[in-house]
C-alpha cells in the first residue's frame, strides 16, 4: 500500500513539474511602460535575443528611457541596466529593437518612425552599456522606420529599415561586417514603392543563411488598402535576389515584377507587417490574418510554399467579425501572429503564437503536428489577459534550441495612436518547449 501511495506520489509530482516547465513565466521588473502597445509590437526585431548562453531583453520603464537586461539561459537572475537612452514612447511606432554581433557586442536601435536613425553599439562584449549614439552609412537616414536586425550564420548583422512614409517608402538593408567593424550598404531600394505604395515586409534567416522575405503592398496610410502578398529570397547575403523558382529578380522589386505567393485584394482586413519562418529545407511559411472573399470573419492564415507550389491554410477557429481601417497604430481584438515549426514524424509540425479576445486576451498557442491537412488545437499559455500584446520571440534561442521565448507584458493600446493613463506593468519572459 505504502509501495503504491509512494509511487503515486511519485509520478503526480513529475506530471505537475512537467506542466509547469510547458509555460514557464520570469519577471525581469515591473516597471514596464504600459500606456500603448511599443514595447510588445509585433514588428520588434527583436525584443529578446540570445548569443551563446546569454539572453538579452530590452524594454521601454515607466519614463520612457531603454532598458536592457540579461541573464544567463536558465537562469532566474536578471541584471538590468537602464541606459541614457530615452525614446518617444507615446508613438507605438518606435520599438526596440537589438540584436548580438558574432563577437558578442550588443546592438541597438530605438525610437524609429520617419525619423533620424537612432542607432548604438554596445562599449564592449557582454556589455549592456552603450556607446555614444552613431550613423551607419550616414545617408537615408533621416527618414527611419521599423528597424529591425537580422544575424547571419557567420555572425555578420543585416540591419533592415524602410526609408520613407507609409504609401511611398522603400526598403533598405546595411550590414555589419565583424571583420571591418563597419557598416555597408547592401540594398539601396530593395522593394520599390514607385512613390504610390510601399512594402510592408516581415523576414526570416533560414539554418542555411537564406534570407526570406514577403510583404504586402500598402497603396496610402489607410490600413484597408493592404493588398497582396508577394515573396523573395537571397542566397548570398542580399546582394541578389531571386523568386522562389530561382528565377533572378530584377533590381528594384516593384508591383509589375514581384512574385505573388497570393492574391489578397484591398478591404479584406490584410494585416500588415507579421511574421515568416522557414523550416529547415528553406520552404517558407508566412503567417498573417485576412477576411475571405464572402466571409465576414477575419482568420488566421498561415501561407508556405512546399513541393515547388503555393499553398494557403485557413485555420478558421475565430468566431467575432471586425473592420480595419485608418491609419496610426490600431486597437484590434487580435494579435498579428508568430509563426514557428519544427519536424515531427516526417511531418511539418507548425505553432502560431496569438491573443485573441475571445480566449481573454490571454498568450495562446495553435498547434498542428502536419501542417498538410492536420488538425489544430488550441490553448492558453497564461492565466491573466495581456491586453494588446502582440507576441515577440527570441529567434536566435529557437533556432539553437528549439524553446520558445516570448517577450510578454500587459499593455494597453489606443486606437489610432492614442495615449492610455496605466501604471507601469511587469516584463516578463514566457517559455515554453513543444
């Protein structure tokens, strides 16, 4: 009888620490700026990074200054550092964004929204002190918006950013070489709007270096006229760029000569600016949220390229219709999704990292373990809501180590750039292991 209590007891307490290790949330403070959604846009490049056994944060307190933080993997410990750095955080707009060089030097850009560049390099390695803030080629930059950093598989950084104005700008991309310690051009113009539309992309760096990226075309600051989603990727660093066939694009990629992974048209509540991955064969997957023609339901939507075709899966679970339109950053009953995937039994098993107000707004996942025809299933990684949260992850420790790191904190976001009156809420991490 004892035998058999023992054992019970045994095994109930490995079955509870293993639901507990499935969504395990740290406080890194609780000073966090909680009046719009700046510190958890979904557009953060990133939030939340890790180089070798370091992770590093980065965040917005109560005064609007950057914070950085780090903490050894599996560590409870945060050292947080606030630095002379202060941003407009009213402007939901001008995230952080950072990312770790090769040599192990933080990098840092803040505060971007059709504005002069605001760019630092940390004083040495490991460091989260910065230096003196600095220009990167010192010309188009004075029209910033979304900067976001991207490693290369020699530790090389890109550094994307759009030049120019909602409805007109153009996409740029410098890197960081560790062997010169400079920064270069290597697209001036990528994706061209021709002065009527711009490109509102999301990116991914695939195990093999590939650098994927799909966009939709924005015609004017209006949200509604989001249309299309279009693709590219470059196989050696983004000097050149070609379609998902291998056929050479011609430089600048414009309206007339872009792949179109979908046709999406105008007024279909398109969501712009979410998230790619590709797995490890380098097929990509995009997730985004779109109405269907007929519908009335926006839904998730992920779109991948497998077996040299374009594929669209709709998940189809939301049951709440809403509207998308104007300009400045919206207050929307979702979250733009994440996307990661992974191979399980031969299969492309894929998760989408949402908040949804029908699930409370709280962290919750979909999973399905074949991402051809699979089911998927649903459930919360949190307890509490997460107001406007959208999610943020830190690639770089899912890529090593296939953990989810998520950059979560409660916020509060109103419509069409407003300013909410909260007290400072906390920054936290969430992980979780499929």
């Amino acid at each position: 009888m004892y035998k058999f209590l023992s054992s019970f007891v045994v095994l109930f307490f490995i079955a509870c620490y293993a639901n507990a290790q499935e969504a395990k949330l740290q406080t890194i403070a609780s000073n966090g700026w909680a009046n719009n959604s700046v510190n958890t846009v979904i557009f953060r490049k990133n939030a939340l990074t890790t180089f070798k056994n370091t992770q590093y944060a980065a965040y917005y307190d109560e005064e609007q200054f950057v914070v950085l933080a780090k903490r050894k993997i599996n560590s409870n410990r945060w050292e947080v550092s606030r630095s002379q750095y202060k941003g407009d955080a009213t402007d939901a707009h001008k995230s952080i964004s950072i990312m770790v060089d090769g040599d192990g030097f933080l990098h840092l850009a803040w505060g971007q929204h059709n504005n002069s560049l605001n760019y630092a390099k940390a004083v040495k390695a490991g460091s989260l002190t910065m230096g003196d803030k600095q220009q990167m080629i010192g010309k188009k930059e004075n029209k910033v918006s979304y900067p976001e950093f991207y490693k290369m598989d020699n530790g090389d950084i890109l550094f994307f950013y759009r030049d120019g104005g909602s409805g007109n700008g153009n996409l740029m991309i410098n890197r960081y070489s560790l062997k010169t310690k400079k920064w270069v051009s290597i697209q001036d113009n990528l994706i061209d709007g021709q002065g009527k539309r711009n490109a509102y992309i999301q990116t991914t760096v695939d195990v093999k270096g590939i650098i994927h990226v799909s966009w939709v075309w924005r015609e004017n600051p209006d949200v509604a006229s989001n249309h299309d989603l279009c693709y590219a990727k470059s196989v050696d660093g983004g000097l050149t760029w070609q379609k998902s066939t291998g056929e050479k694009y011609q430089l600048p990629i414009n309206a007339s000569n872009a792949e179109y992974a979908l046709k999406i048209p105008q007024n279909s509540e398109l969501i712009n600016q979410t998230s790619m991955f590709a797995d490890e064969k380098g097929n990509p997957f995009i997730a985004t949220y779109w109405r269907e023609q007929g519908e009335s339901i926006p839904q998730y939507h992920i779109v991948y390229r497998t077996n040299n075709q374009w594929k669209a899966s709709n998940l189809g679970f939301r049951k709440t219709p809403f509207t998308l339109s104007g300009g400045g950053t919206k207050k929307i009953p979702i979250s733009r999704p994440q996307l990661i995937t992974w191979k399980k039994n031969n299969e492309i098993a894929v998760a989408l990292i949402f908040r949804d107000i029908e699930r409370e707004n709280k962290v919750s996942i979909a999973i399905s373990n074949a991402i051809d025809g699979g089911k998927w299933e649903s459930r919360d990684l949190t307890s509490e809501s997460v107001g406007e949260w959208e999610p943020t992850l830190d690639s770089e420790l899912w890529s090593a180590k296939k953990i989810l790191s998520l950059f979560v904190q409660k916020v509060e976001q109103v419509d069409g750039e407003g300013k909410a009156n909260n007290k400072p809420t906390r920054v936290q991490v969430l992980t979780w292991k499929p």
